[in-house]
C-alpha cells in the first residue's frame, strides 16, 4: 500500500479526479491544512469551542481558543472528559450535512452526492494515566458511543462493526496530533483474513506488521479506506488528541456485518421535498432487514446470538527441558518478537542481543508475540504502546512493568531461564513469573 503526503494546491494534489478509487483500493492520504483550504477549519473549530463552553465553562474554552486543543486537559479535569465530549458531539452533528458537502465538492471533484453517517465522530484523548481514577465512567461511555471515542481503540476494519465495506474515513485533525497520540493504520495487513470478536476487535492470535502512524496539525485530514486495519495509539504522551472523524460511502453503503449507524443521502438532503426521507436511501437493500432482524433477536434471546469466534492457537516455539524453555536461535529474525509459552515471549533486539519477557500487555492483554520491534523497543500491536526492553517499563506509569526473565544465547540455541526475574520490583533476581500466563483484565 502506498502513503501520500500532499497539499490542495500543489504537484499532485492539486489533480483529485480519481482520488476516491484510489482511497478505495487502499492508497492512504493526508492532505495538510485541507479544511483551510476549503474554509472548513473555523466551522467545527467555534463548534467545539461552544460545546467546551457549555460543559465545562467559558474559561476552558477561552484557553483552548488561545492555547490549543492539545492542552485542553491541563484545565479540564479527567471526570468532564466524557460530558464535554458529548457537548462538542451535540455541536458537531448539526453542520455535519454543510461541512461534508462543502469538503466532497472540493476534495472529489465529479462527485455529486454521497452518503454519510449522520454523526460525526468526536475524538479527545488525554494522556492515559490521568484517566485511569475513571475507568468506569470511561467504559460506560464507550458503551453508549463506541470504542476509539475517549479511550483507544484496538485494530479493527470500520466493516467489521455496523459500518459499511466500501466507505471512505476521513479524519480531521482539530488539534496537533502526534505519533503517541494519534492514529495508526496496518497497511501490510489491508488484504489479510482475519479472525474477529463480535465487538469488532481482532481476536487474539493473529500477528500484525508494523503499522504507520502520523504527525498532524489543526486543519490536516486523514483519508483511508473503511476496510484498512486501524486502531488507536494508547495516548503515552503529555497532551490531549482531538479529531473528528466521518465515514461515508459514494455509492449506496454495504453493510456486511451489522446496519446500525444512521446513514445519509446528500443529494435527497439537500431536497426539501426528499429531505425527510434521506435516510431511506442507505435502508433500501436487504443487508438493512437481516440486521435489522438479528438486532431484535439478540436483544429478545440472548441465546440465539452467534458465540464468540474461538481465538487462534497462540503461537508457542520454545520447547521446555527441564526448568527452562529452548529456542533455535535461526527461528528469531533480527526485530521479531515470538511466542516461547504461554506466559512468555522472545524478542531479537540484534545479531548478539536477544531477551525474553512477560508476553501479555498490561493495558488490556494484548500479545505482546504478535508484536514488532521499534526503535530498539518492543511494541505491542493492539495500541501501539512501546516498552523498554531492559526495565520492562512503558511511558504509562499506572501499568505495571513487563518482567524481564533470563535469556542468553548458547551456540544456535537461545535458553530461557523463566524463574529468574531480571527486573523485580525490589531490584532482586530470583522472583517466579508464576502469574504471567493470566491475561490481564481489560481496563
């Protein structure tokens, strides 16, 4: 898959015929300051400064005007969070209509109309750690509004949930965005099967590449096909991630999964006879009436609702003699991370450094064996959250520290010693990773 950086009106940016089709068999593009080039930026920038305005108070909306979104938790506490989002939401979603119209017409030149999700998403992530005296109320919120809205979300394809296959993500940056904070997309993995959760969330198993990630500014707008693997990166940074997202379709939406999310026709919209009528368009085909129907039966009998796809077998190549786990060292590429057991897993830092560590995530399970090396640190793949790979530490310092066990390489075999805990939290070696192989709670 290819990526384009590129601006309106230079080289070829300013040329847009074909840029849906494009977007559609996969080419990612940001377009810098695309909504001052189309005299968008102002329209949901007042927008969501009202809506801060009204939930938390004149003074935050003040400072977000003068200082910037990205600072907004600075002055906003943690527990507003969630109301101030939906404030911004009930701004946003009035001018969705006007706003997409007036983008499409410039960004996609030829197309006449479209259908669009009615309400627009609203995105502010704060640093993780100051969320975490409010993980109840930020879970309640993702229950009514969605994952990816206040927390991060894990790689998912938007047609794996109640969105549509053949759909277009736009996604505005309202704030400055940077690689710890923002979006993430899996392009090597944009043609691959996968197994997946009825949430929407990829199950467990399945190893991801790396992914891109991007720097950002107020105005820039991320586009990328629905069916990309994508997620959100665990905010390790010390400012705030404001976008708003929109999905939409050119031709009538597919929805291969489940129809839920309350789909548009511009053209019918901009009609004051059809208006009242725009959403009958994306309802007109049989997707819309099956879904409609297994909504109902899942909420009258439970029972009847399909059960979760079983997890892939996790991947398991150490093999135990005696105490500890053997692995031949020609099965560690340079920059992999494996799976030695259940609890455990290996990475190959260079030719002559290999190490071994506690394989769940901390934040929320993830397997750390379906990660990647960057930068000299192990990632794990489901938000993108970097631990040291001596200390064991992330950048989050409310999650516990991965335990690092002893690991060395003896002629093509790399032994693992796992009752020899390198980074115990009293500064000792000797401690058991006898609970490692229990996978965390989701937080």
């Amino acid at each position: 898959m290819s990526y384009h950086d590129l601006r309106f009106d230079q080289g070829e940016g300013a040329d847009r015929n074909g840029l849906a089709d494009r977007i559609l068999r996969g080419e990612v593009f940001v377009f810098r300051e695309a909504l001052q080039a189309f005299g968008l930026h102002e329209m949901w920038r007042q927008a969501s400064l009202r809506g801060i305005e009204k939930s938390v108070g004149k003074d935050a909306a003040e400072r977000a005007d003068r200082d910037g979104f990205h600072r907004i938790h600075e002055w906003v506490a943690a527990k507003d969070i969630p109301a101030m989002t939906d404030a911004v939401y009930a701004e946003i979603e009035p001018s969705a209509h006007e706003f997409l119209n007036r983008f499409m017409h410039g960004a996609f030149p030829g197309i006449s109309s479209f259908y669009f999700e009615r309400t627009p998403n609203v995105r502010f992530h704060i640093p993780y750690d100051l969320t975490q005296e409010h993980k109840k109320a930020y879970n309640e919120f993702a229950k009514d509004h969605g994952q990816g809205k206040i927390a991060a979300h894990g790689p998912h394809r938007d047609s794996w949930l109640d969105c549509p296959s053949n759909g277009l993500n736009l996604w505005f940056a309202m704030g400055r965005i940077r690689p710890g904070n923002g979006m993430t997309i899996y392009p090597e993995d944009y043609e691959g099967e996968y197994v997946f959760q009825r949430s929407g969330n990829l199950a467990d198993g399945q190893k991801l590449h790396q992914n891109w990630t991007f720097d950002l500014y107020p105005g820039d707008v991320l586009m990328f096909h629905t069916d990309h693997v994508h997620g959100s990166v665990l905010n390790r940074t010390n400012e705030t991630r404001f976008a708003i997202s929109c999905r939409l379709s050119i031709d009538k939406p597919v929805f291969p999964q489940l129809h839920h999310h309350t789909y548009v026709h511009s053209g019918w919209n901009n009609s004051s006879v059809l208006k009242p009528l725009s959403e009958l368009p994306a309802m007109m085909q049989p997707g819309y009436v099956s879904s409609f129907a297994k909504r109902v039966r899942d909420k009258l009998v439970p029972a009847l609702a399909p059960d979760e796809p079983d997890p892939l077998p996790p991947e398991i190549i150490g093999t135990k003699v005696g105490d500890t786990y053997q692995v031949p060292l020609s099965a560690l590429e340079v920059g992999g991370v494996h799976g030695v057991s259940a609890a455990l897993c290996v990475a190959r830092l260079t030719e002559d450094t290999v190490i071994a560590m506690t394989r769940r995530c901390p934040h929320q399970g993830g397997d750390l064996a379906n990660g990647w090396i960057e930068d000299g640190k192990v990632v794990c793949p489901w938000h993108s959250l970097p631990f040291d790979p001596h200390s064991g530490k992330s950048a989050c310092k409310t999650l516990p520290s991965l335990k690092r066990v002893a690991c060395e390489i003896k002629g093509d075999k790399v032994i693992i010693d796992p009752k020899t805990v390198l980074n115990a939290e009293d500064g000792s070696v000797g401690a058991a990773v006898a609970s490692a192989a229990s996978r965390p709670t989701a937080q």
